[in-house]
C-alpha cells in the first residue's frame, strides 16, 4: 500500500464523534415548517446579454425576512417552453452569481439553471438582518450566539426558497431538480441534500460547512472568522461550538435520502479532507467521492465533467 492509497483508506474510516445537539432534528423541522408556511413572493425580468442563443432573467425574492435576494434563471433557447431539468447553483465564500452567460455549459447539456447569490457578499443581494452582537471581519459570526439568529440558517432558508422557487415553475422538471456548488456552495448544497424535499441530486465540491469544530482549529477556511471571535471573546466558546453544531452537514448527514456526489483535494487547507471525509462517511444514501490527491482549494475541469457525467446519468437525459 503506497501512501496514497493508506491516506484514503484511512479518511473512509474516519468518523469523528457527532456533535449533534439533542433538539437538532425538533429544530430543523420547525424551521422548515416556517419556511413552507411563507410562499415564495418572487419576480423575474428580462435581461438582456450579448448571447444570443440563451433566454436570461433577473430573479429576486425575499428571504425570511425582508432582504430582497437576486439570482439568475438562464434557459437554453432550443427549448423555448420546455420543462427541463434544472440545476441550482451556490457560488463559494465571497463570491456572487456572476453573469448569466457563465452557466452555458449547463445550457448545453439542456438543463436550465438558476444561479443564486449568497446574501451579504459579493453579488448584488444585500442584508437587512440587524447584528445582535458584535463581530469579526467576514459574515460568518453574525448571529453566532444564538442558533435562530446564526448567518449560517439565514442563508440555509435563503436557499431552501430559492429551490422552492425553481420547482414551482411551469417550465422547469420539478423531479428533476440538482443543487450544485464548491465550497461554501458545497455545503449548501449539502444542506439541500438534507433539508429541501424538492431536491433529487446534490454535486457537492470540496464542500465546508462540515466537522466545523475542526474546521475552526486546523484549516484556513472562513470558520478562521468563527475562531477569531472565539479568540476574542473566550467566554463564549462553548456557545459559539453549540450554535455551529446544527448546522454542521456532519450532524445532518442523517437526513440525507438523495444520491450525491463530492469531491475532495488532499493539499486543500480550507475544506480539509477530515472535514470532507466527516460528513461523507455519514451520508447513508448512494454516494460517490472523487479523490484529487494533489489538489488544492480549487476544482479542475475533469472533475467538472465528472459532475456532469453523473447528473446527465442519473437524471436520465441521454
């Protein structure tokens, strides 16, 4: 067994103790029944783009609260009408949804696809939830003391009606409906593999949002951010590790049901491979797992055909 090899038969064995929280399953399902209970109150408009062969539209809808949330539902001209498989996509920590033209390869496999800004970064949806306590730099520890407070369930509900949105749509395949997304986009995509009943596939690259207390101590992620106010604030550790601990996609790998796909680089410092590893040992419906040994926080275009390949395979559009 040459090194490789025993780093990956060591990290299919790894499986950290859980850190769930006992009412985290009574917690998710009141919020979901919150969620539910809001109906989607969305528009979508037009916008024009120097591509002629694709229909592109501004989508905005509210979250939770009042924060208007933009996104971009980009079509495939060919299919005019046509219900078509979708793929909701969540860009990574920082990022925004870009322009629409940058999801034509989607297009071209014929799905449609709605591209979703993460509230607060860098696209253009902005956030109107108020600070109940002070921060450090960065999004992710506002609302860190209290679990219905935390960012990281504001943009878990963000998402969850954003794919509420898409199945609603009289032209979009609501059974045949991907999340997809690197990194921050990854664990929320993951979180939809657990939480949304509208989602029939997840492709998760080098997801975060996982094993998140060893995420704060060793890796060079946004959960630095967590660490820092821990640092700065060591009398609220303990909460800051609570409040993390129901969003952790280890502790809800349990409630995944649909196939997924992840992919994992072994030199990658921000989503570690422990962290990755953590949470996919868990996940008890079929999986797969692409293993880049000499990859770092990125992802290569192979493992974006593979992406492709897997979710032109299982939702059957051969």
């Amino acid at each position: 067994m040459n090194v490789i090899e025993k780093r990956i038969s060591e990290l299919k064995q790894y499986r950290p103790d859980l850190t769930s929280p006992k009412d985290l399953d009574l917690f998710w399902d009141k919020t979901l029944e919150e969620v539910r209970a809001k109906p989607v109150c969305a528009f979508k408009t037009p916008v024009d783009t120097p591509y002629p062969h694709i229909f592109a539209y501004r989508v905005t809808f509210e979250g939770m609260d009042d924060t208007p949330l933009h996104a971009w539902y980009v079509r495939p001209r060919f299919a005019r009408d046509q219900k078509l498989p979708c793929i909701v996509l969540f860009h990574g920590y920082t990022g925004g949804k870009g322009y629409p033209e940058d999801y034509s390869s989607w297009l071209m496999l014929g799905f449609a696809v709605l591209a979703v800004d993460v509230r607060g970064q860098g696209g253009e949806t902005g956030d109107r939830l108020d600070d109940p306590h002070g921060t450090v730099k960065g999004w992710i520890t506002k609302g860190i003391l209290d679990k219905d407070t935390c960012y990281y369930k504001t943009i878990t509900t963000d998402a969850l009606r954003a794919v509420d949105w898409v199945a609603e749509q009289f032209d979009v395949d609501s059974t045949k409906i991907a999340i997809s997304g690197a990194s921050q986009g990854g664990g929320i995509s993951l979180m939809m593999a657990a939480l949304s009943d509208k989602a029939a596939i997840t492709v998760a690259d080098i997801p975060n949002m996982c094993h998140m207390d060893f995420g704060m101590m060793n890796s060079t992620s946004s959960l630095t951010e967590a660490a820092e106010f821990a640092n700065r604030f060591p009398e609220h550790l303990e909460q800051v590790l609570h409040t993390l601990s129901y969003f952790d996609v280890m502790n809800l790998a349990h409630r995944i049901r649909i196939p997924v796909m992840m992919s994992v680089g072994f030199k990658d410092t921000v989503c570690m491979p422990e962290t990755i590893f953590a949470a996919y040992n868990r996940i008890e419906s079929s999986k797969t797992i692409e293993i880049y040994p000499f990859t770092g926080h990125w992802v290569e275009g192979f493992q974006r055909r593979k992406s492709a390949e897997f979710l032109v395979k299982a939702l059957a559009l051969n």
